[in-house]
C-alpha cells in the first residue's frame, strides 16, 4: 500500500507540474493572448467531457442549478487534492471558493500567470455551466482571483429572474466577498471515510486528466509540429526539475539504467499501466493515459510526453539516455550510455 501511495503521488506531482509549466511555456514562448486561447479550449474541453456525467455521480443533479454547481466544483476539486470551500445562501445563489495555495499555479509560477489566462479557466467551464444544463438564466459571478492578490478564487453561481446574455455568464465583482466557510455545516461525501491509497488514486486521476485534455488540445491549437515543440521543452523542464523529489519518494537512491528503470516502472504501474521491467528496459502495453482519446497525431504527442521521462533521465544520469521505440501497442525504453 505504501509503494502504491507513493507512486499516486508521484504521478500527480509530475502532470500537475506539467499542466502549471505548459502554461507557463505559451506565456514566455509565444505569448500571454496564447496562453489564454489554451486555458479556455482546455477547460472548455473538459466541461463538456466530465461536467454532467459528474453532476449525476456525484448524486448532485436533483439539486437547483446554481447549488448543483456550486457542490460539484467544492466536490470534484476536494477530491483531486483541491483545498476548496463552499457556502450556499439560496436555491438560487450558491458560492465557491479555491484558497491559497492555488493547485494548479504551483508556488512561484502565480506570479507569471496574467489575469486574462486565469479568468479564462471561468469562461472556459463555469460560465457554460447554465449553458449545459439548459438554464439560460444561470451564470457565475467572480468575486476574487488569487493572481490578483485575492486571499483565493471565489465565486458564485447565481440563477438571475431573467435570460442572460452570453457575455453575462461570467461577470467579475471584486467588492463583494463570500460568507466565511462552516466546515461543519457543509455537505459531505462518503469520501470522507475513504482510505488514503483510494483518496490519492483520485487525485492522480484528476492530475492525469488534465493530461488527457491538452495533448490533444495543444494540437488542435497550434498545429502538431508547434503543439510537440512546445509540450516536450515543458516536459523535459519539469523532468529534469521534478525527479529529484519524486525518485526519492518512490526509493530510488541509485543512478544506475537498473535503478531509473525501477523509476519509470513504478510510475507505469501507479497510472495503470502494464509495464515490466528487466534490467535496464522497461516495455508497456498500451498507452492507457491515452485510451480513446482522438488525436490528429498520436505519434507527435507520445513524443512530447516521452520527453518528461528524457527530462527524468537526464537528472537521474546524464551519462545515460533514453532509447525510446513506440510501435503499435508496445512500448520499449532502454536505458543505455550516451
């Protein structure tokens, strides 16, 4: 179990740092109006992936709109590992809110992410919220944003006595404040009495959607070529910068091809891979990060995905590199000297 928790944790380090660094490339690479087209297709994307079928898990869709809402990002953020907050005034008015520190904008990186980029991730999936249930009526008010100084992103969800217009989906009010949270009074899921080795598989899960969501969103948006150059320098960044803390996690002390295929195993395994390693190869079957997931180039964003564990790699033994071969199924890695 131990070895099981540690792996989840690992992965959703690395894909949440990802996520935080791939952002962080479009502002510094192209530029803020790109990082900003990136974050609203991206959780535009996921809302229309996830939002209802999670309205009906989560067994919150008998509830009005604007509760429904508001219970479903305090509960789905909660459980990828989201400090989040909830008070609900009426039917009809309902608040969230994500303190500091923001998951997704990891330590320093809040500091380089412009306010257009953050407000995006409003637009792309709470201001469609009304739009996908049918409620024209229901749109969401932001209230404080944490990349302004905010003490966190807060918000509401609101079901306004008439239709509103596509532009009022999302309206910004930073003079009124949500009620301070009663973590007694809020609702609670079963989850609460959940073990950690199922609480930190959701986690990894939630870090590995997002994932799912931007290969093939980086694609559709920049071009495959420009899409691979642009996710693989983030991902051998955050290779390089991450190992460190998520080997020492997973008990890797060595700095042999044996020791970093232990690494890249144990982390297959905890994503739910089947994988096995012997000496210094590892070969998986499947890419199940992947499953089902139309690309327009498969090939080009396996290898901008493969260059996270390039990244890894090269911190654990730049003396070592990694031989990749990616053909149908099957995927081998050979660690051998450069």
């Amino acid at each position: 179990m131990a070895d099981a928790v540690a792996g989840y944790k690992a992965v959703a380090k690395l894909y949440n740092a990802l996520m935080t660094g791939l952002v962080l490339t479009l502002v510094a690479y192209k530029d803020a109006e790109a990082a900003r087209k990136f974050m609203f297709a991206h959780f535009r994307r996921q809302h229309l992936e996830k939002f209802r079928p999670g309205l009906k898990k989560l067994g919150l869709d008998a509830l009005p709109d604007a509760v429904a809402c508001a219970q479903y990002h305090y509960f789905s953020n909660a459980l990828g590992g989201v400090k989040t907050e909830y008070v609900r005034e009426s039917d009809r008015k309902a608040w969230v809110r994500y303190p500091p520190p923001r998951w997704i904008w990891q330590g320093t990186a809040i500091c380089a992410i412009p306010r257009d980029v953050n407000e995006a991730m409003l637009h792309g999936w709470h201001g469609h919220n009304g739009f996908s249930l049918g409620n024209p009526r229901l749109g969401f008010v932001c209230t404080g944003q944490t990349v302004n100084g905010d003490p966190g992103l807060e918000g509401y969800y609101f079901e306004y006595d008439r239709d509103i217009t596509p532009d009022e989906r999302v309206r910004f009010a930073p003079d009124e404040h949500m009620p301070r949270f009663d973590p007694a009074a809020a609702p609670k899921l079963d989850t609460a009495n959940w073990p950690e080795q199922r609480l930190r598989k959701v986690e990894r899960s939630y870090a590995m959607e997002y994932v799912r969501s931007f290969l093939p969103v980086t694609q559709e948006l920049f071009g495959v070529e420009e899409a691979e150059r642009l996710v693989a320098k983030t991902a051998r960044l955050i290779g390089l910068q991450f190992y460190e803390d998520t080997a020492s996690a997973l008990g890797i002390s060595g700095d042999s091809a044996e020791d970093f295929a232990r690494y890249l195993s144990i982390l297959a395994a905890a994503q739910g891979e089947q994988a096995e390693a012997r000496g210094g190869a590892i070969k998986q079957q499947g890419w199940r990060l992947m499953a089902g997931v139309a690309l327009p180039d498969a090939d080009a964003a396996f290898r901008a995905w493969n260059a996270l564990w390039e990244g890894a790699l090269a911190a654990h033994n730049r003396f070592l590199r990694l031989k990749t071969e990616h053909s149908g199924e099957t995927i081998i890695w050979r660690i051998a000297p450069a």
